[in-house]
C-alpha cells in the first residue's frame, strides 16, 4: 500500500452544505433560511434563554435561581442551654443525646452551639463545637471532646 492508495471509508466524507449558490444547487434563494424574521436575517441570533420578549421563566420564578449544595454537611444541633437537663459531671455524648430527645438520631453529625447559659461541669462529646459553645463548657468547669463523625464516644 502507498500513501497515495490511501482512501477513507466508503460514506465516511459528506459534501458540506454550500448555500446561496445559485436555484440549480438546491440551496438558492432564500439558502435554507425561510422566508422573513429575525432568524432569516444577517448576524440575527438570539441569547440562550430569550422567549421573544416574552417575561423569561428565569425571571418568573425567583426560587428557581441559584442553585442547591449537594456536598453541604447538614448537622444536628444542640444548644448549651439544652445541656443543662443533665446532672453535673455527666458524659454527654451523641447516645445520650438521642435518648433524651435533644436530637433525632445520630444520622447527621452533631454540633454544639453556644445559645444560652451552662452552670455545671459536663464532659460533651460532639463531632463539632462553636467557639463560643467550647468557651462556655470550659468556663463552666467541663471538658470538649471532638468525636469524627460516624464514631460514637465512649
């Protein structure tokens, strides 16, 4: 075989389409544009998402724009004030939590926020705290601790 024997496959290579080249070529005329309108017409395009001067539906419904974070941790969440249920010296952890109703279930990470005021000493363990919630815990006379999630503190 020479480079010059060298053919693509059968059907591989179309003609491109050569308009406004006369009625005999089949493209004459109006070159495959229709008749009139904004289409029809010489550098005539619209945006993407333009209705014709229509209200556009992007604008109709405002919920709709933005978008939503598929990646965002959604935590469970626990004030200081709602820790002062438990007796003085207590470990709290995410178990405890779930058994006295503060939370759900230990499905989502659980974080400590710092609304209200704590007057004893807890040991909290909890995947996140505020800086605010740990500087009431510790001020009160307890301990933090940080639990990745998906373990439980023991």
């Amino acid at each position: 075989m020479k480079q010059h024997e060298l053919a693509p496959a059968p059907g591989s290579k179309k003609d491109r389409k050569r308009v406004g080249r006369g009625n005999a070529s089949g493209h004459g005329t109006y070159s495959c544009r229709g008749l009139k309108g904004q289409k029809s017409r010489s550098g005539g395009k619209v945006r993407p998402g333009f209705e014709g001067g229509q209200l556009p539906i992007i604008k109709r419904l405002p919920r709709k724009r933005g978008f939503t974070n598929i990646f965002k941790t959604e935590f469970s969440l626990v004030n200081v004030e709602e820790l002062s249920l438990f007796d003085p010296n207590t470990e709290v952890t995410i178990d405890k939590l779930v058994e006295s109703g503060l939370i759900k279930s230990s499905s989502k990470p659980v974080k400590i926020l710092a609304r209200g005021d704590l007057d004893q000493p807890l040991l909290v363990s909890a995947n996140k705290f505020s800086d605010a919630a740990k500087a009431k815990i510790e001020a009160a006379g307890g301990r933090i601790e940080e639990v990745p999630f998906g373990s439980s503190a023991v």
